[in-house]
C-alpha cells in the first residue's frame, strides 16, 4: 500500500493507492472520492476480522468504521478530517502503540487494533467525557489535528503537562494521569480547566488550536446576529 498526505499543513488530504485486495480502514464520512475498483464496506468498531475492538458506548452512541477494499484491481481512496489542520502518521508496532482522541482518528491499515477505552477518572477531560482510543499491533495510522502538529519526545521520567483540548496522541510507553491546572482559582479562572500530567519516554502530539475556544470565539461573533434573529 502506498500514501501521500497532499496539501498539508492546513488543508490535509490523505491519498490511498491499493493494490488489488488490499485495504484501509477510515473513519465514517471521511471519504472525498474513490475509484470504482473499490468496494467499501460500513461495520461497528466491535469484533471483527481484524481482532477485539473493545467498544465503549457513551450516551447509546456507536462508533462506525468504512473498510475501503480493492475489490476489482488496484484502486484510490482519498480521506479527510472535519477540522481545518494536519495529518499524521504514526507507525504502531507490537511494543509500540499510541493514546489518541476518538475524533483524531482518520484511517488506519489492517494489523491496527483499535481499543475504544473509557477511563472513569477523567470525566472533565475534553470538557465532557472522555474517548480514547488504544491503537495495538503492527502497521500504520493515520491521526488529524486542529491546526500544526506539535511533537515532543520525552526522555525516561522527562514529564510535560498538557492541556487537555491540545492534547492529541501520545506513546503507550508513557504513562500519565489527568490533574487540575493549579489550584481551584486557577482550575476555574485560568482558561485551562484540566490538564493531563505525561511522562516519558514516548512521544506526544499536540495540536497547535484548541477547537473549544474556537467555537467560543464563533459564538462571540455569531451570537448576537442569532439572538437578534431569535426575537
């Protein structure tokens, strides 16, 4: 199989090019064109051929893959991510794999488990509850981000403190645990909210935008017009 990322890093594109019965999985909706040679095929990230997806169902609501197979000789798939920023690639390998965000995930090869988990003590995270995905096994995987990538490698016992909606992926090997930013005052006041504390050795990856503030900073300019609307 190979890819290309086009058009990074504001505007990604990830560009798929399969050979006859190859294939790649993405996540549903993310597809922007395909040759007719492919045939997709829609399943719940649950058990499947490609292993024990462990599935965690939040509010009833599931959790939808597209496997995009070349069916009738080689083919292209080309995959997108709702948010306006970068692709990564991370490679995943039996003693390395990788924590990322559920709506980080754009598509993944075939010897990529994925593990929907559900952490309880990190109810705050992101602003509401938390969906991680634990990426196991061997191949390729393919992460967005709001905004640039932002990488860090950490040493052994190297920690850094990140805040929770700039948080995007980081190594299994790390381990961590989510705080509050500061004090009460500080948790509060300070914009920050909570935080996740990582420490090495692995990788992290941030993302430069926080689509939280986005959304606030919309509602500062739209607001008005939609309340004024409303009367």
């Amino acid at each position: 199989m190979k890819y290309e990322i086009k058009y990074k890093p504001s505007y990604s594109m990830l560009v798929v090019n399969l050979e006859r019965g190859e294939t790649i999985t993405g996540e549903a909706g993310a597809m922007t064109y395909m040759d007719p040679t492919i045939e997709p095929h829609t399943r719940k990230r649950e058990k499947s051929i490609l292993g024990s997806l462990g599935l965690s169902i939040l509010g009833g609501q599931s959790f939808w893959v597209n496997d995009y197979v070349a069916a009738n000789g080689p083919g292209q798939v080309a995959l997108v991510s709702a948010p306006i920023g970068d692709m990564e690639t991370l490679e995943v390998k039996p003693n390395q794999g990788y924590i990322i965000q559920k709506s980080a995930y754009v598509a993944s090869t075939q010897n990529v488990d994925l593990d929907v988990k559900w952490e309880g003590f990190t109810k705050g995270l992101f602003g509401q509850g938390l969906f991680m995905i634990r990426a196991t096994g061997d191949g390729i995987l393919f992460i967005n981000t709001f905004g640039a990538v932002d990488k860090h490698t950490l040493a052994p016992g190297q920690t850094l403190i990140v805040d929770n909606f700039h948080l995007v992926a980081f190594s299994s090997t790390c381990s961590y645990k989510v705080t509050k930013f500061g004090g009460l005052k500080e948790t509060f006041l300070g914009g920050e909210g909570f935080v996740t504390q990582i420490t090495g050795p692995g990788d992290i990856y941030i993302q430069t935008k926080n689509i939280k503030e986005f959304v606030e900073w919309l509602w500062v300019l739209l607001g008005p017009k939609v309340k004024s609307n409303a009367r």
